[in-house]
C-alpha cells in the first residue's frame, strides 16, 4: 500500500459505502420513515423536516468527500498527493471523531464494526501523508 492511488481508491469504496445511505435516504422517503422517523416516535412534522434537512447536509457533505477523492486519484506530483492525503486526513478525522466521542462518553453511537471500518481511509492517507509513494 506505498502507491497513493491505491491509497485514494481504499479511501474512495469506503467513502462510497458511508454516502450510500445518506444519498438513499433523500431518494427514498419510506427507507427514511423506517431507519429514522421510527426511532423517534409521535415526533411531529417539524421534526421530521429538521432531520431531512440534517440527513441532506451530510448526504452532500459525503459527497463533496467522494469527489475530492476521486480529484485527488488524477494527482500525478508526490507533494501534491501528500497535501491532499493530508487535508482529505484531516476531513476524514472530522468525520469520524463525534462517532468515538459518543462511545466515550455512553452516548449512542453505530457499531463498532462500522466505526474501526471508517477509521481505515484515516490510518490510510495519514500514512500516505508520510510514507506513500507516486
């Protein structure tokens, strides 16, 4: 794993796999009915228009994160690469850490399994920051 493209292309399938959802939800109001309304029962339409509006900025948000990747694949000068292995990093840290504070402090969080997976694209462009070649 020294090539930054295998890098960005691990980063870009697991990205790909955490929008899915979020990108689904916004297509598909009866999936957003039973994977979210349903958690929060008699919650009204307020509510239920906040948390759209919420699962919206992070499907978009996701996506913004899957294009970078997919710009940074095209990056063909090692500094270049390494400045983006960091800043995409640095996105990917920001993604990931309310997830680990949550279990730290008891707090709902996804399972455990979902959480070590979404830390791989951030073990992988923190090492591709200082160690990968082009």
């Amino acid at each position: 794993m020294k090539k930054f493209k295998t890098i960005f292309i691990i980063t870009l399938v697991i990205d790909i796999i955490a929008a899915l959802p979020l990108v689904l939800f916004m297509f598909n109001p009866s999936m957003m009915d039973e994977m979210v309304f349903s958690q929060f029962p008699g919650i009204n339409d307020a509510g239920k228009e906040g948390l759209e509006l919420m699962h919206f900025v992070f499907g978009m948000l996701s996506l913004s994160m899957v294009a970078a990747v997919i710009i940074a694949l095209t990056i063909k000068v090692k500094e270049s690469a390494q400045t983006a292995a960091l800043i995409l990093s640095v996105i990917h840290i920001g993604w990931v850490v309310p997830d680990w504070i949550s279990i730290v402090l008891g707090k709902q969080h996804p399972p455990i399994a979902i959480m070590l997976i979404t830390l791989i694209p951030v073990i992988a462009l923190l090492y591709g920051w200082k160690k990968a070649e082009i």
